[in-house]
C-alpha cells in the first residue's frame, strides 16, 4: 500500500509539473492493449503534449499524446501507433519519426553530425534511436589541451588550438605532416665527422637568422603531405647555399622538385628515407623553387633525369655563370650536442629528424618538451631545420637550455613557425639524427 501510494504522489507531481520530463519506461513487452484505444475509443488521441492524456499501465501511465512520440517514444502506450495512428499491427515507432537529442540538439533518425574528426549518426538502438558516433583518435582533442593546461608552469611551454588542425584524425597528423622515415637506418648509413673545437668556447645562444640575415630559408607549409623529407633537405641546402657562396647564390631550393622526381624507394606524401634525398640531390641537382613551385603533390616529375638549367626551363639564376643544377656533397652526421652547436656556429643550419607525439601538434611558445601524459604508440619521425640554441629561465630555478628549430607547418604554428625544445637531453631523440651537407657552389670569382 505505502509503495502504490508513493508512486502515485509522484505521478501527480508528472501530471501539474509539465516540464518535467518524463520517465523513459519500457514497455516492450507488455500486452499490446487496450490503453489508449480504451480512453480514446474513436481513435484520435490527442495533438502536442497533453499530459493528461494517458491510460493507466502497471502502476503508472503511458501516453496517448503526439509528444511521446516526438522525445521520449517509450513512454507511448503499447497501442498507440495502431490506435492513435492507425498503423497495422504496429506497435513499434516507425524508424523514420524516431529523433535523438545530442549536445542540446534534435536530430531526426539517420542524420548525422561531425563532431571534431568523427561521425556521429542518430541510429535505431533496439526501440529508441540514439546518437552513436565513431571513436577515432582526433589530432586535437580538448580533453589533452585541457590536461596540459593543468599542468601550467610545470609544463614549460604553452598550448594552441590550430583551427587547420581541427576536425582531422591523429593518423592523419602522423601519415600526412611528418613524413621521414626509419631515422635510424637511413641516418646511420651516414658517416659521422669529428671537429676539432673548443666546447667552452660556443656561446650560450646563437641565431642563423642574426648571423647570416639575408642568407636563411623562411617556414614553409607543407600541407596535408608527409614530405618533411623533401622540404628540410631542401631547406637546409638552400641555407648552405647560400652562406657558403656568402650570399652570392641566394637560392630557394625546391622540395617539390624532391618530391615528385626523387621516387626510387620513397613514398611520396607518405614519407620518404633522409639518405637516399641527399644521395639524389649529390647525384641529380635540385632546382630553384621558381623553377619547380610547391603543390604538395606526389605528381609524375617533369624534369629529365640529365638535365641542366637553361633545358629544364628555368630562368638564369642571378649569378648567370650556373648552368648545372644545385648539388652538394655527401652528408655527413654530427654525433653530440657540442658538435651540433659547433656545425652550426660555423656553417649554418642542420637537419634533425624527432619523434612527434599527438602533443607537439598543439605547441604554441615556450620550451617544449614531451609531456608524459601522452600515449606514446602514435608518433612518426618528423624532419626539421635547427637554425640555433638558447636560454631561457625554467619554473624550477635552472636556466632551460633549447634549440631554436624551424618547423614546415606554416607561419601560424607555434612561435612564427619556430618551435624551441629542450637542449642536451636528445628530446624526442632530436640530437639522434642530425645531418649537414657542404654545399657546391661556384668558385668565388
Ligand atoms: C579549437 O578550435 C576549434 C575550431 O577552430 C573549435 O571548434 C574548438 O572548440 C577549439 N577547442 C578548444 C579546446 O579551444
Ligand atoms: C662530442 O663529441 C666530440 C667528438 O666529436 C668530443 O670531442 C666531445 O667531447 C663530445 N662531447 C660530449 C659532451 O660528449
């Protein structure tokens, strides 16, 4: 008794309290009526949302009112669909009326929503419809950025939200904006080089760009293409070029040029192995960006294999006596940190390849490094120019040694496309795979 009478207490607050949502009962199962065809004997039933157009079932209601089927369609009497909408032996919502509500939305069965890179389609479950979306691992997730941000000063570099980034999946990020492949292999196929240098004598900080300021590459974009491979090789040489000329062959060296004629054993957009980029730029020559423009694409090559300057079309470089195309010598790896800084202080930039996990793709400042939160099974190696080092303070005390790296992401991304990362510490096994090259510019006349 005392049970019945609670239920009925709290019906009656159902019934003078319309705005308060009903039950979501089920009433699979059950006989198939008279519940509204007894209230409502003509048929008919009733438009909108009346709640008091109910039939009694078990101890509590069901509706006979146009709203059970528009929110909560299992709160409709067992007969309604045949009573009130004269459908046949039908006691199931037809599929087409069933709706979900998702983020504070309507949406009418099987239409679907993107929500960041994944689909979301409002589906028959049994009898009710309900929103199931795929679960793929977003290149942004706002759940990461939000665990980052907590992290604060402790973190050491600041987070961004990249709107390009937005809406793609991590596979998507580490297939198409890395692109180098098996570091380990093809770096070490590579000879080391020994210098002689004073360590104690590299200063604390040094920037390519103040020291040789007309002479250094801007960022790039390489798009939805995973040719970090072509793009830091042919930055790097153009930097080279140009330093090593002392400005006299200024030269912009194409990636695309890379990119679509250099296909033996490489992928394309989908990355491509570090020697065998500098083996053809010893063995073929590249030519100047204007000559061969990025489109990021992994099209047929449109140079012959024994080509010089004036028969691949391009326009006479500045210094007119160039007629065969931009080589360089073997390249040649650097095995510490001291020897890295010693390579750059005295020829320019070098290329590095890392390791990139799902949280580099939202650095924005600041010294990045690994934050350990991140699953570790989705990385790829990524190709990148270090122009320089430096100092900064750290939240612990400690001044935070970094390399000033040139990323291939665009302007928009991190520090004006630069990124710093921890120094000293083979980040990201940054200082693992770094490799420079003589560049073979004209005799000086
Ligand atoms: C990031 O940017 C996207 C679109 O540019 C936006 O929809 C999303 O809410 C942003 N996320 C965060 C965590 O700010
Ligand atoms: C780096 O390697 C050079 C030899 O190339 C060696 O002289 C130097 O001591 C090494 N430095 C460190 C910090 O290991």
């Amino acid at each position: 008794m005392w049970t019945a009478h609670c239920q009925n207490l709290v019906f009656i607050a159902f019934v003078f309290l319309p705005s308060i949502a009903r039950g979501i009962p089920d009433y699979s199962g059950l006989p198939a009526g008279p519940y509204c065809a007894s209230r409502y004997p003509g048929g008919g039933c009733c438009p909108g949302r009346q709640d008091e157009c109910s039939a009694p079932i078990l101890t509590t209601l069901c509706y006979c009112d146009d709203f059970c089927d528009r929110t909560r369609e299992e709160d409709c009497c067992p007969d309604y669909w045949h009573h009130c909408k004269g459908r046949a032996n039908d006691t199931d919502p037809p599929e087409e009326i069933r709706r979900c509500f998702f983020h504070g939305r309507e949406y009418n069965h099987g239409q679907t929503v993107r929500v960041n890179c994944n689909t979301c389609k409002c589906s028959s479950l049994g009898k009710r419809a309900e929103m199931l979306c795929e679960e793929t691992r977003c290149l942004i997730e706002s759940e990461l950025m939000e665990q980052l941000n907590l992290q604060g000063s402790t973190l050491g570099w600041q987070v961004g939200n990249y709107s390009e980034f937005w809406g793609r999946t991590l596979r998507d990020g580490v297939e198409l904006r890395l692109g180098t492949l098996n570091p380990s292999q093809s770096v070490y196929r590579m000879n080391p080089v020994r210098r002689i240098y004073n360590p104690d004598a590299l200063p604390r900080e040094f920037d390519s760009r103040t020291r040789w300021s007309r002479d250094i590459s801007g960022i790039h974009d390489q798009g939805w293409c995973g040719a970090s491979w072509a793009v830091s090789t042919a930055d790097v040489a153009s930097d080279r070029f140009a330093i090593m000329s002392k400005g006299a062959e200024n030269v912009e060296l194409s990636a695309q040029h890379l990119l679509s004629c250099n296909k033996r054993g490489q992928q394309g957009c989908r990355g491509g192995y570090l020697d065998r980029a500098w083996l053809f730029m010893r063995r073929s020559g590249l030519v100047d960006k204007e000559c061969y423009p990025w489109t990021g694409r992994n099209d047929q090559c449109r140079l012959h294999r024994r080509t010089d300057l004036k028969t691949a079309g391009c326009r006479n470089s500045p210094n007119s006596l160039r007629t065969e195309l931009y080589k360089v010598g073997p390249a040649y790896r650097l095995g510490n940190e001291t020897d890295i800084m010693q390579e750059i202080l005295t020829s320019g930039p070098v290329q590095a390849t890392m390791r990139v996990y799902q949280d580099f793709f939202v650095y924005k400042s600041g010294v990045y490094k690994h934050s350990q939160n991140v699953e570790k099974h989705d990385f790829g190696y990524h190709s990148v120019r270090i122009i320089g080092w430096g100092e900064e303070p750290s939240y612990y005390g400690a001044s935070l040694k970094y390399w000033l790296v040139a990323n291939s992401w665009g302007y928009n991304w991190g520090e004006n496309g630069l990124f710093k990362i921890q120094k000293g510490t083979n980040e990201c096994e940054i200082e693992s795979y770094v490799l420079a090259i003589w560049a073979k510019t004209l005799p000086s006349q």
